[in-house]
C-alpha cells in the first residue's frame, strides 16, 4: 500500500486549447498553467513513485484539500474547517482525477490507468492545500457458493 501527502493546491485537467498554425494546420495544445500545474504535480509525486510499476487491479484514494478564501470571515472559515460547508465550486472532482491519474501514469505508478478498479475520492476545505493520496491492490472475496 502506498499513502502519502502531497503538500500543493490540487488542480484540474484542463481542456486542450485549438488554434491554426501558419500554414492553416489545426493543432490541440495545453495551456501554459496546464503544463505548469502538471511539472509541479509530478515533481511532487515523483518521491512517492514506487521503483517497478505495480500490477493487477488497484483501489485509487484521495482527498484534495482546497485552500481557504483569504476574504473568508471567521464564521466561514470555522464552518468549512468544521466540514459544514463543503466546496461545490471549480475544479470539478472529476477534473481533479484526471489531472492526478494523468500524472500517475507518466510516473509508472501502474502500467495503465485502466487498472484502477475502485475510485473514492473527495475535496474539503484546510488550511492549507494538499492531496492525501492512497494506492493499493482490489481484493474481492468470492461469491458464497
């Protein structure tokens, strides 16, 4: 099992961008910040990546902690700390798993994504911004005969 903080505001996948080169070719990109956001997330990971990628199927498990807004009210802050307010605002949770698995998979933390079976994941709020991430083996007990 492998379980770690990473200690960065978690981000989200973004859509590619299009433009037109010169020569009128259509082209998909990303953003600056995307591949900004994706360097400082794989710098991060990088130390807890295992040295072999791991097989079979996994159990992903995250929680990304938003910052708090720095003109939140004392009232505000207590409650979202408290986990009475959640966040419902952007970045979309599935964004935010796309941008972690993304970057877990350049890193060979598995061979391919599609081996991650089970998914929990969820956002809250703290003081500061994180993601709390956990990766282990699926194991299912077998049907009662």
């Amino acid at each position: 099992m492998l379980k770690f903080r990473i200690n960065t505001t978690p981000t989200a996948q973004q859509r590619a961008r299009h433009g037109t080169t010169k020569s009128g070719l259509h082209i998909a990109f990303k953003s600056k910040s995307q591949k900004d956001n994706e360097r400082t997330l794989e710098a991060l990971l990088r130390e807890h990546a295992p040295e072999k990628a791991i097989s079979g199927p996994l159990v992903l498990e995250f929680v990304a902690a938003m910052p708090l807004g720095k003109s939140d009210s004392k009232k505000l802050r207590e409650a979202k700390l408290a986990g009475h307010v959640l966040p419902e605002k952007k970045p979309d949770l599935d964004n935010m798993t796309k941008q972690l698995m993304d970057a877990m998979t350049r890193l060979n933390f598995w061979h391919d994504d599609v081996q991650v079976v089970c998914l929990r994941c969820e956002k809250i709020y703290a003081e500061q911004g994180y993601w709390d991430v956990a990766l282990y083996e699926a194991i299912r007990a077998p049907l009662a005969a």
